[in-house]
C-alpha cells in the first residue's frame, strides 16, 4: 500500500542583512521594544509594503 504525500512550501523565508542593521535591531530587542528580530523584520516589511501600496493608489489616482 503507498502512501501520498503532500509537500508544502515552506512558510518561512530567509534574507540576509548587514550587520549593522542587525546590530541596531538587536539593540530594540534588548530594550525590549520587539521581542525577537524575527518580529522587527515582519513589522518592517509589513508597514513598508503598506506605505508602497498607499504610494501605488494614489499614484493611480493622479493618472485619471
């Protein structure tokens, strides 16, 4: 008897970063502003994305 099997995308990702911005993220996480780096990269990209999205409307707004 076989047996299927699913395989799924991974859900996680990995970039790389200078250090010198780990640096400065690490030091948010010390003073307990993030919890993890992990976190602070998630929000980061999260409210960059937005801003691009806001950016890309009213860009298309402007062209009518």
């Amino acid at each position: 008897m076989s047996t299927a099997q699913v395989v799924q995308t991974p859900k996680w990702r990995r970039v790389s970063v200078r250090k010198e911005l780990i640096d400065e993220i690490e030091r948010l996480v010390k003073l307990g502003r993030y919890r993890s780096i992990a976190e602070f990269v998630s929000e980061a990209i999260r409210l960059r994305l937005e801003q691009v999205s806001k950016s890309m409307v009213l860009s298309a707004l402007q062209d009518q």
